[in-house]
C-alpha cells in the first residue's frame, strides 16, 4: 500500500504539471488586459509601467514558472533564478493580482478559512446524517421512513442553492428573525460567546449545502446497500447464526461503502465549486466569492491559481479514494 501511494503521488507531479500547463497557457492566451479598463487620458508610458509592475513584460516561461512555485513554500525568486536565470526586481518576485495588486496566494490563504468552515463543516454533517439514512433505508425498503427520505431526497437534488439560500433567508432570517441574514467575515472566535455566534451565522449556509449533498450521498448510500443485501454472503452469513447486527453493519456495511467512497472523496472538489453560489448568497467572502469576483473583474492570475487549486483537490481526493479502497476491500491490493 505505501508502495502504491508513493508512486501514485510521483505519477501526480507531471499530471498537475500539464495541467497546470493547459490552464495558464489557456487563460493566458485568452482576450485581456488589466490596463484595458483604465481611462484612455492615461499615457501609455504609464500603462507600460504598469504591465510591468505585474510582470507582464517577462517572457512566458518565466511567468509560468512563478505562477506555479507561489504555490510551494519556498521563496519564489531563488526559484526562479535558479531554474531560468532571471533577476527580477524587488517586487516582482511575486505573482499579482490584478485587481488589488497583491500577491495572488496571500489572498488565497486570507480566504481559505471562511471557505472550510462552511464547506468542511457542511461535508461533516451530511456525511453523518446520510450514511444512517441510506443504511436503514436500504434495511427497510419500502418502509414509511424510506419514503419520507426518498421525497426529501428529490427535493434536495431539484431545488438549487440560489432558491433554497434566498428562502432560508426569508424565513429563518426575516420572519423569524432567529438567524443573521448575512455572513459576518471578519468575525473571530476569542472564546464561547464569539464561537456561539460563529455557529448561528454558519447554520444556514451549512443548512443549504448539507442539503444537496445529503441527498446524493444517501440515494448513493442506499442502493449500494441494497446490491449488498441481496448477495449470497448475506445469506451465508445469516445461515452461520450471526446477528442482524453483525450481518448488516459489519459484512454489508464494508462491502457498500466501497461506490460511496468515490462519491465522498470526488465530492469534496464538487463542493468547492458548488460554495460558489451559496457563498453569494450568504455573503460569505470565501473562494467561491473571491473567484466570481476574479471573472467579473477579469483577474487572470487570481482566477488561473483557484481553478488549478481545484485540479490539485481532484487529483489528491482520486488518490485519497483508491487508498481506501484497498482498505475496505481486501480482495483488492495494489503492492
């Protein structure tokens, strides 16, 4: 298994390599400019002084080469030098934002926790509460509780963020008046007051994502159970005298959460790019925020550095869910 891993995560580098390679040179190369909006009174030995405030007059490889190591806990400029000879000047060490003129990845990390504690937490509970849906649906098909979690379910899959979010709003927020309607940022948790207030603005974002993935994960939770049920294992095991217990949590149970650890793990990047539409509604100032508000402004770096953070997220999450397999499947093995 360490074996399988190691070389699983060598073979990573040159995949997010190109691919890295195919999101600069594509946005890149697309239409834009950041001294495009500037009024036309500015004179174009400003405009020129700007471009190259931004590092645009270098050469593409080496604006490709600092694009990726702001990405690596290194100095970007020793890097830079050493792979491409280039000295550049004190403040150019740095990939920059066109729209704040800072440096792409501090906004990045200045945004990441508002991020996880929406998304991360959302995960948390609909894995908690679908597992125990899907496993005890699938026990009893066709039951009154199956039904109820079907209709529930449909309706988390059909109803999308920006009308679910608007209508928690509306009535946890307005009518009721028991949540805050909009997502306070710049908010710290200094102790159990503060982390009380944290926990009641983060309910109806978390309450909006948790929905949808809830649904799909026990709709996905309940028919790999039910393949299971009706294996002859099952049988052989009830026939051994074992307990209903054992039976369904331990030897089904292992066997279903095979297909479901796919869903888990490839859902995690999903999630990121779904936190973009709630995060608008709530006014969450987050990743999603922060790349919707690249494209708007047309912030080529900042937008080119979140859309490789979500390839790095898929490539790490498949490894993450290959692993597991090993581990819930023993007829599988990768050394």
């Amino acid at each position: 298994m360490l074996t399988y891993t190691v070389r699983r995560l060598v073979l990573a580098i040159p995949t997010l390599l190109f691919i890295g390679l195919v999101i600069f040179l594509l946005l890149d190369l697309a239409p834009g400019d950041p001294t495009a909006q500037l009024p036309l009174t500015i004179p174009p030995e400003v405009r020129e002084q700007i471009r190259q405030s931004l590092g645009l007059d270098e050469p593409l490889p080496v604006r490709f080469g600092k694009w990726m190591v702001q990405f690596c806990w290194v100095e970007p400029q020793v890097m830079i030098d050493s792979l491409f000879g280039s000295h550049l000047a004190e403040g150019q060490q740095r990939v920059l934002s066109w729209q704040t003129r800072s440096p792409v990845m501090d906004i990045v990390w200045q945004r990441m926790p508002q991020t996880l504690w929406v998304v991360g937490t959302a995960y948390l509970v609909a894995i908690v509460i679908a597992l125990p849906i899907g496993i005890y649906s699938a026990y009893r098909q066709y039951s009154i509780f199956d039904n109820v979690g079907t209709f529930i379910s449909m309706i988390g899959f059909s109803v999308p963020p920006f009308f679910s979010g608007v209508l928690v709003i509306v009535i946890f927020a307005v009518n009721l008046g028991w949540l805050p309607s909009i997502y306070d940022t710049t908010h710290a948790v200094n102790d159990w007051d503060s982390f009380v207030v944290q926990l009641r603005q983060m309910v109806m974002p978390v309450m909006v994502l948790a929905l949808q993935i809830t649904a799909q994960l026990s709709r996905f939770m309940r028919a790999s159970m039910l393949d299971n049920l009706n294996q002859d294992y099952v049988r052989t095991a009830r026939a051994k005298g074992l307990s209903e217990r054992v039976v369904v949590l331990v030897h089904v149970l292992r066997n279903s959460m095979i297909p479901v650890v796919t869903v888990i793990a490839l859902g995690i990047p999903q999630i990121f790019g779904g936190a973009i539409i709630t995060e608008q509604v709530f006014k969450v100032n987050g990743i999603g925020q922060l790349l919707i508000s690249a494209i708007q402004a047309n912030d080529i770096p900042m937008v080119q550095t979140l859309t490789f953070i979500f390839a790095i997220l898929i490539v790490l999450f498949n490894l993450i869910a290959d692993v597991l397999y090993g581990i819930l499947d023993p007829r599988i093995r990768y050394d």
